[in-house]
C-alpha cells in the first residue's frame, strides 16, 4: 500500500514529465537562444557583461511587446505547416483587419467593441476563404494564399486609398497600449492564445487529426477522418488570429496602416520553422515554435541594440530562413535513413524457427 509520501511524489513526477520532455525535444534550440541572448547581452556591454543591455528589464518586456504580435501569428502557422501547408498571407489580413476595425470607428463612429469584432471577422472571412479553396482544390495552398496575400492587400488599400485612419479614442488605443500589472497588454493576449493552442493541439481530437493529416493525409482519409475540415479549420483558425493580430496592431499604432504586417509572413514562417516544425508536415509543437519567435525577436532587439543598419536585418533574417529550412531537411533526411536502415535489418533477420 502507498503511502501518503509516495503518493505525493508520483503526482510530482507526473506534472514535471511534460516539462522534462519539453527540455528534452527542445535543448538544440534552447542552447541556440541561450548563446543568442549571451553574446547579444556581452556585445551591448563592448565586452563588459554586467554592463549589457539585453538582460535589464525594460529591454525584456520591449522585446517580448515586440513579439508578441509574431508568437499569435505563429500558432496558426505551426498548425497550417504541421499540415503540410503554408499560409503567406498573414501579412496583408493584419493590414485588411487593422484598416476595416480603425474606419468602423473613425469613419461611421460605430461602438469599439463592433469595430474589434468586424476586425477579427474580416481575418476570419480570409481564413476560411483560403481554407475553402485549398481544400476542396487541386490548388497549392501557397498559390492560394498568394493569391489572398494580393487580394487583401490590394483591399486595404482601396478602402484607405493609400493614407492610414487614424483613431483617437482610448477605448480602441488602449487594446494595443495598455499595461497590466507592468505587463504589456498584446503579451497577455499572446499568453492566452498560446495557451489555447497548445491545449487544441495536445489535448483535442482536432489536435490529434491534425497530426494524423499532417502526417500522412492518405492514411488519414481511409482512416475516416475529414481532412477537408481540418485544412478548413487549420486556415481559418489562422485567418482569424491574422486578424486579431491587425486588431491589436492598429490600436498600438493609434491608426489602420494598409502598409501594416508588410513582410510579417516571413518572419512568421521562420519562428515555425527554428523551432522545429517541419515544412514537410506532421511533426512541430507550439512550445517549439515559440522557442523560434524568442529566437527570432532576439535577433532583431539584439540587432538594434548593436545598431546594425536595417537593410542589414533582412539579410540576417533571410540566412536564418535558409539556415533552419536547410537543417529541417537534413534532419528529414535523417530520419528517414533511420527508417529504412531499420526496414532493411528487420527483413534480413531470420525468421523464427518452427517448432
């Protein structure tokens, strides 16, 4: 019989396993951003550590208000890429929903919370769009997000005719300027958003179809499973955080820019992708892509902070791109030797003897 001790210390082993198995998966990436934020916080300094600018608590809460727009976005792309997909039009639905939100306010003085849900609505609309398409099409979903990229932008533009709409009410900026408790208002929501995530992902029978879709779609489908709804549901989940992403980034900017998440897709893209989401589909974790959107927001702040010209930042962005796509395939490559190397010992063994 257990005792009241053993008890309590098996409930322990059972809550810290998820988190010993998360260091686990994740420690290439989590030593990747170690060494990122020591040697940013060594070169801020001119060599002297202590008298870095990485690690003060001004500059973590400036970067973690700059990513957080990127970590919402990520939880849709680390679905859509688990599924084998890719969704580039992020970028333009944050600039379509920002605009549609602050000109419901400004431009017919409709109530805040109106122009908030016409906002996500807008995103939500693109999402399914796009999921609708690539789901019932032979199209790519990267034509057809292409394609949405084009359309919602070109959209933004024409309701703004080229100039942002400013809004100046503090009921609408103060979704995007607020802090709580010291905490920048869009963290929290990013906290939540991953929160959920996580929990559709690892915790629904959504999650695990979208794994068993992602993995092999084929196989899915005769295992009675609708991947047309998942690939809906994957684009339009997407969609609709794009768009509360374009929500919360007009309300920090006081105005709806048609110019707004202008590139954000691939810096989206890249955080999925560092942080081990394969482009291949069926393999990838929020907490992982989260590691990448840290990775990612370091890299920029620590650029800024070393005053490294602009134009130089793409350069460095698109080498990571490159960098981490290139290592997902060699770790696919990898795993699939494993595969047949196992394949080919288990036909050469002799088969048991008959007795």
């Amino acid at each position: 019989m257990q005792t009241e001790t053993t008890i309590i210390a098996s409930r322990r082993r059972a809550l810290a396993r998820p988190f010993i198995k998360f260091f686990k998966d994740n420690a290439a990436i989590l030593i990747g951003l170690l060494a990122i934020a020591l040697l940013i916080q060594m070169l801020s300094g001119s060599g002297n550590f202590l008298g870095g600018l990485f690690f003060k608590q001004s500059n973590i809460m400036n970067v973690l208000r700059q990513v957080a727009i990127n970590a919402m976005l990520a939880c849709g792309m680390c679905i859509v890429i688990i599924l084998g997909g890719i969704d580039i039009s992020v970028g333009s639905v944050i600039a379509f929903s920002g605009v549609i939100a602050a000109g419901m306010i400004t431009n017919y003085q409709l109530p805040v919370w109106l122009a908030v849900l016409g906002g996500m609505v807008v995103g939500l609309l693109c999402g399914m769009f796009n999921g609708f398409i690539i789901s019932t099409t032979p199209l790519p979903p990267f034509i057809v997000t292409l394609a949405m990229m084009q359309i919602a932008r070109g959209f933004a533009y024409i309701y703004t005719s080229g100039a942002p709409i400013r809004t100046m009410y503090p009921e609408f900026y103060n979704l995007g300027t607020l802090f709580v408790w010291g905490i920048p208002i869009q963290v929290i929501y990013a906290v939540v958003i991953v929160a959920f995530s996580i929990y559709l992902l690892n915790r629904t029978k959504m999650g695990r179809h979208i794994y068993a879709v992602g993995g092999n779609r084929e196989a899915a489908r005769f295992a009675g499973i609708n991947d047309r709804r998942i690939l809906f549901f994957a684009y339009s989940y997407s969609g609709m955080l794009a768009g509360i992403c374009g929500v919360v980034l007009a309300a920090r900017m006081f105005s709806g820019q048609p110019t707004a998440g202008d590139g954000q897709e691939m810096e989206t893209i890249a955080s999925t992708v560092l942080g081990g989401t394969s482009m291949l589909g069926g393999q990838g974790t929020i907490g992982g892509t989260m590691i990448g959107v840290l990775i990612m927001g370091s890299l920029s702040n620590g650029m800024n902070l070393l005053g490294i010209n602009s134009f130089w930042q793409y350069v460095v962005k698109g080498v990571v791109i490159l960098f981490a796509v290139y290592i997902d395939v060699l770790k696919k490559r990898a795993k699939d030797v494993k595969s047949l190397s196992k394949n080919i010992a288990a036909a050469e063994s002799p088969a048991p003897a008959k007795e």
